[in-house]
C-alpha cells in the first residue's frame, strides 16, 4: 500500500469497507463474522455495474440545468471537506473562489463555440472545463455514497436525501445534501485473539499503540473496555494493517492480511463488541541471502562472491551471503553486504528488510531492485528451533558514465548598477560517475559559464563568470567518523567532499572576483524520515576580490548608505575590498516533513552550532 496514492488508497479501502459494511447490518445472528481484507466478488460487482449504468443511460436523462453550488446539511460530525470525497455532483471551477468567475467553463465554452470545431477549439476545449450539468443518476449515487460511508462509521440509522433548489434562473440550480446522522454505534469492548504466544514485553507493546482506546487502569493488554470510541469500520481496517506489521516485525514471516479477521458481536442497539482473530503462524528467523546484479553492458564475464556471516548473537548460528554479478566489471561485493541491516540467523523484522532495500536504492548504482523470499530452510535448523526463510534481491545497475549539456538565459536589472537591463546566456557541462571505486562512490563534475550584455546602453559585454564544481560522495561514513555506523541504527548515511572554484567580472557593479573557492567535507546522518544531521568537518572558503575606477560611488557608497550599524558597514566593506579566509566546524539539525512543492502541511525546523 506505501506505493499508492491517496486516491488510489481511498478507493482500495473503500473495496475492503464494503464487506465489512454489508454485513454489518446482519443484526439477527448472535455473532457476525466480518472478514478485513479485500473481496473481489463485491468490488468486481460493483465495477460491472457501474460500467452497465455509464453505458446505457440515454444522454437525454442528464439534464440541462448548471450546477452552481453544492451545499451540506446536517453533517455535525463530518465536515464538508470529508464528505466532498464520496460525491461526484459538483459545480464549476472557480477562479481564487470568486463567486462566478468560472474561467475554466468559460475556456470550454469559447473553443467549443466562438472558435468552431477546428483544433485550436478543442484546444481551448481541453483546457477548460464542461458545464458541471445535473445528472440525476449520479446524484442518486452520491446519496448511497454518502449513506454507506455514515454506515461505516457507525451511524446505521443514518439518512441522506438530496435536494434541488433553484437559484432564480431556470438553467442554474443549487443541490443541498440534507443528513440526518441519527444516534452512532460505539465499541463496548475490544480483544485480541490469538497472540498468546507473544511475550509480556510484546503485549504491551502492542496495547499501547493500538488505535482503539482503553479506559484508565486496564489489566488485559489483549482485551479491555473501549474509552468511548465510536465504531468506525475503517478503523478496524487500520487497525488490523498495524497489527499486520507489528507481527511482522517480530519474526512473524507468514502473517498475512488472510491471517487476520474482525469478529463483532451486536450487544445492543448503540455498541458492539469486536474481537481480532489472528492467526499468526510461526516465527522465523533470517537465511541465506543471494544477490543477482545485472549491468548494462552488453558483453561481460559473470563474477560470484560468497561470504559467510555470523549472526548478531554468538549462541545462534550464521548463514551465506552470496551474489552473481553478470555485465557489470566495476561493482565491488562490499556494497551489497554493508547494505544489509540483518545477518543471517537474526529474528526476522520486515523493517530491516525495507531498510535494506532502501539503502541499496539510495545509493544510486541500481535502476532496479526487488526483494523476495526465495524459500524456508527446514532441514538444517530442526529440533524445536526457528525455521530460517532465505531471501533473493534482484538487483539491475545503471550505466556509470553520464554526461550533461545545459544552456540557459539570464537577465540582471537594478538600481545599483549603472546598466538598467542586462541580458546573457551562458552554457554548461557536467559529468558524472555513478561508481567510481565499486562501492557505490559518486563523483561529479561540471563546469558552467556565462556572459551578459547591457541592451539599454548597448555598451557591449558588461559581465562574465566562470566556475567549476565537484564533488565525491559515498553511501557510507567514513575516517574519521566510521564507527558511528556500528554504535547505532541510522535512516540513512552519506559522506561528501565538495570543492568549487569561481571567478567573475563585473563591469556594471566595477568589481572583480579573481577567485573565490570553497571546500566542504561534509557527513550526513539521517536518523528517521524527517530528521537529519549535518557534521560539517572542514568547511573552508577563500575569496580574492578587486574593484575597479568608481566602485565606491556606483555601488559601494549606496549600500552602506542604507546600514546603520557600523560593524556590519565595516564587514561589509572587508568583504568587497579584502581577500578573505573562513574556516568553520559546524553541527546542523534538520526537521523537513511538508511537501517542498505545495507546502500545505509539515513544518520545516533547522538549527546550527558553528565554531
């Protein structure tokens, strides 16, 4: 499921709803049985369905009257936001939310009449939008939509109807959901069934996360009085999805989403009881790993590397870590092996085995990576001991050497300078190398260049600037900080080596950067998904900078007219007219979890320690 959208995750979830929730009414039987995992009768049913709807309703039952606005009513516990999802009757797009401005309707309009039905009409056409007409068939879908998913949570008594108003104008009418949510269904009383193998330690364990709430000073861990939650058939879902990985991550290889069912037990009108039966199979313990790298080359020995490994506690026997690397001279066996979180003979956790592949892919040799268990090995550790399940990683490298060509255009205007308007462009090449000692080491370097004019005074070329960068980075710590990574488990590891070098001209500001360099040496240590730390060993940066006649009063005299203070005027002036040397041992913390693009939720935190 971590592979899906949101989109496709809600409708998957809503597949796996509809047998919880068409059973949920079977009220008559002491006990119901409701199975949490995916039918495909029910959601192949309803596909045929649909599809026979779409496809013989006449297009005459759609009406001509515009969808202006759809409104909720009565939704106390439900906002609009979350029922929008179960609704397809909705009205025109509107620009900034402005009442009326329906640009992308008027898009659609212009092409499919003003322009005529030529290409640059369906141009605009795709571009914009089609009347949000009503559709009585769809709006009679949207009121079982919004029925069921009130059925899921709990409102069984729940009803919907909708209703049409019109807004003055015939041709444009408003469509009102009225609900009435009735009284909700609570959990009494929730259990586990089935995990009495588990340790003291592991119970609790798994008390304390579950979704389901217990009420103060609760005995059981497997079974406890519900703190006034109310029945949510997705919640069941969820939870039986976390109970699936926790089992997992604690040797339970065999678990699966078959292995666990939700039992609830109607115990009067308003609660039920519900029960998790899981069965859980056996524990396991990791095998044999056998690695099969493919390389792009067309022509290549095949190399095998074996290498035996002793688990992570003496009392228990190790196992074979082996690979067969065809079409791929450079790739070195050490990267396959640090890339592992386990060892053979280590309990099985499905969260090392993510990890693993996580690491290969984050060091950027392969394209292609899959993890499967290859087989149980039964015969060798018998006796009463865990079975051990071995693994094959499928794994295909890209091609090491890559080169880059880049242009682009640049333009520079400001008051500061005596050119108004600056136009250049300038080119640039980078090449990169995606292994270059075997182990998954990636150098690169590039160079760019530019020139600019100034278009205003036409005073000929006004700017130029240089630079070169490269950088050497591993997917590992190394020397001096090598042995964090066998102290403690980390996200992901990474050590970079940087220098850049960079000289330019410019007319307009009179100044002269001979050259200014930078070297950086650089580990990266990522504890979790959204935080990271940055160990800055060496950052060192050398700047050798030269004016020209009227600097001080074109540029120089303007800025520090706008500085009140003076040390920050006296750096300033040190910065432009004297080479400099900086050196600096820095620690930084990041917390990143919102979306780089959208930014609509997260937050964004760093903090520095600089010597």
């Amino acid at each position: 499921m971590a592979g899906f959208s949101d989109g496709r995750r809600r409708l998957l979830l809503r597949g796996r709803i509809a047998v919880l929730s068409a059973r949920i009414t079977e009220l008559l039987r002491p006990a119901v049985s409701l199975f949490v995992r995916p039918s495909v009768y029910p959601v192949a049913a309803t596909l045929v369905c649909c599809l026979a709807v779409v496809a013989c309703r006449p297009a005459a039952a759609q009406s001509e009257r515009l969808v202006t606005e759809v409104r909720f009513s009565g939704n106390e516990t439900f906002s609009d936001q979350q029922l929008d999802l179960y609704v397809r009757t909705t009205p025109n797009r509107e620009l900034l939310g402005l009442p009326g401005a329906t640009w992308w309707l008027w898009l659609y309009r212009f092409g499919s009449g003003t322009v005529g039905d030529n290409r640059v009409g369906r141009a605009f056409m795709a571009i914009g939008e089609p009347p949000a007409r009503l559709d009585p068939a769809v709006l009679s879908a949207d009121v079982e939509q919004l029925r069921l998913f009130y059925e899921r949570e709990g409102f069984r008594e729940a009803d919907v109807a909708a209703e049409v108003v019109e807004t003055g104008d015939s041709s444009q009418v408003e469509v009102v959901f009225d609900i009435a949510e009735g009284d909700p269904t609570f959990i009494r009383q929730f259990a586990y069934n089935g995990l009495d193998s588990l340790s003291s330690a592991e119970k609790g364990a798994l008390f304390n996360e579950s979704l389901i709430p217990a009420v103060p000073d609760t005995d059981n861990p497997l079974s406890w009085r519900a703190d006034n939650r109310r029945y949510s058939a997705p919640l069941l879902v969820e939870e039986g999805r976390r109970v699936l990985t926790f089992l997992r991550n604690r040797g339970f290889a065999a678990v699966s989403r078959d292995s666990i069912h939700a039992v609830v037990y109607p115990v009067s009108d308003d609660s039920f009881d519900v029960t998790l039966d899981v069965r859980t199979g056996r524990r396991y313990r990791f095998g044999d790993v056998h690695f099969d790298v493919r390389g792009p080359l067309t022509t290549g020995e095949t190399r095998t590397f074996s290498e035996t490994m002793e688990a992570s506690v003496d009392s228990v026997a190790g196992g074979r870590v082996s690979a067969t690397v065809v079409n791929e001279d450079v790739l070195d066996f050490p990267l396959l092996t640090r890339s592992l979180q386990f060892r053979p003979g280590d309990p099985y956790r499905e969260d090392l085995l993510l990890s693993s592949k996580r690491r290969l892919d984050a060091s950027g040799v392969f394209s292609f990576s899959d993890l499967r268990r290859s087989g149980v090995d039964s015969t060798r550790f018998a006796g009463g001991k865990r079975l051990r399940m071995d693994h094959r990683i499928d794994l295909q490298t890209r091609a090491r050497h890559q080169i880059r060509f880049e242009t682009f255009m640049l333009q520079r205007s400001g008051a500061l300078a005596d050119s108004d308007n600056e136009l250049g462009a300038g080119a640039g090449v980078t090449y990169s190398n995606l292994n270059l000692f075997g182990s998954g080491e990636a150098f690169r370097l590039g160079t760019t260049g530019s020139i600019a004019a100034d278009i205003g005074g036409f005073g000929g070329f006004t700017s130029a600037q240089w630079e070169v960068n490269s950088s050497l980075t591993w997917p590992y710590l190394i020397f001096p900080l090598r042995s964090l990574e066998r102290l403690t488990t980390y996200y992901d590891t990474r050590t970079r080596l940087s220098l850049s070098l960079l000289t330019a001209r410019r007319d307009a500001l009179r100044l002269v950067l001979r050259s200014r360099g930078s070297l950086q040496y650089r580990y990266e240590l990522q504890h979790n998904e959204s935080l990271t730390s940055f160990i800055d060993i060496v950052d060192i940066t050398v700047s050798n900078p030269d004016t020209l006649d009227g600097f001080r009063e074109i540029f120089l005299d303007r800025v520090l007219g706008s500085i009140e203070d003076p040390v920050q005027a006296a750096q300033l002036v040190e910065d432009y007219t004297r080479p400099q040397f900086n050196n600096a041992l820095r620690y930084t913390l990041r917390s990143f979890t919102t979306d780089p693009f959208r930014r609509s939720f997260g937050h964004s935190y760093e903090a520095s320690w600089e010597v």
